[in-house]
C-alpha cells in the first residue's frame, strides 16, 4: 500500500478518535461547562468533509464493490481489522448515546439568565422549562452530537482510505 493511503487514514483516524474520546468525557457530570465553545466541533466537521470526500472518491477511482470492500477489509492486518472495526463501533455509539438517557428527547438548550433553563422537548414539540441538572444533561448530548458527527465521518474517511489503498495493492499485485 503506498504511504499516501496511510497518510490519509491517519488524517481520519487519530483525530477522529480523539473527538470520540472527547465525546466520551461529556458523560462525565461536571466536566462539561455550560458555555462550551460551538466552533470546535464545527471546525472538527468542516475539517472532516474534504477528507471524506476524497476518500470516497479514492475508493470511487479505485471502482470497488461492496464484495471487494470486504476482500480488502480481510486482506489488513488483525489489528488494523479491530482498530477499524472498533472505531466505526465507536463512532456509531457516539451519535446514538446522544438519544440515551432519560433526557434524550431534549434539544437545543438555552439560559435565560437568572437561573432560567429551556430545552426544546420532543415529545411534546415545543420549548419547556427544565432543571439545571437537565440543562447540564442536555448541552452534553448536543456537544455529544456534535463531536460524534464530525468523528464519525474522519473514521470513515480513515477506513475509507485504508481499504482503497488495499484495492490498489492488490490490482498492482495481479497486474505484476
């Protein structure tokens, strides 16, 4: 596999682990202060996109089915199968620990200054007043969101690469 497709994944993978891992610690009561920063997340995002776009097109030039992707995924090395494998596990997670929990029908929290917290509540569709605690519990899902967006899409991005680099070795490999 050339170094480009290495590069690439390690691009995806290590920061994408890491927003997993920073997602993680939103679970964590109190370490999460209520006026978190939204950019970082959303440069997480807008930093994730190109490298998922040219991943995919790297395994669309590659013209992989999904029979192949698999091939190529047997064909990486066991611990590459598990690092892969657990961080698309990871990052799935990530995105669907946002809805767990007792308050995971609440979004979108705002303070409305003097101890007044609001939460948009799905199930009933419309914007109510909730506890601080609830309040706490609801900035950690949407940061949660927000991180396991982005990570979701570098670690697909990672694998992406590693498995079109898989393609194009074994294609070199037969045409020697």
């Amino acid at each position: 596999m050339k170094r480009s497709y290495l590069i690439h994944a390690g691009f995806g993978l290590v920061p994408g682990g890491a927003l997993i891992l920073l997602a993680a610690l939103t679970w964590i009561p109190g370490l999460v202060p209520p006026q978190w920063n939204p950019g970082v997340p959303l440069v997480a995002l807008l930093l994730a996109l190109p490298l998922f776009v040219t991943a995919m097109a790297r395994l669309l030039l590659a013209r992989v089915s999904k029979a192949t992707l698999w091939d190529a995924f047997r064909c990486l090395p066991g611990r590459a199968q598990l690092g892969l494998g657990g961080g698309l596990v990871a990052a799935v997670a990530t995105l669907a620990s946002t809805f767990a929990g007792p308050y995971g029908h609440f979004q979108a929290p705002e303070e409305r200054g003097a101890g007044r917290y609001l939460a948009w509540d799905g199930a009933v569709r419309e914007t109510v007043e909730v506890s601080h605690e609830v309040y706490l519990a609801v900035v950690g899902a949407d940061l949660r969101m927000a991180l396991g967006m982005g990570a979701t899409l570098l670690v697909v991005a990672g694998a992406a690469a590693l498995l079109a680099g898989e393609v194009r070795r074994a294609d070199r490999a037969q045409e020697s």
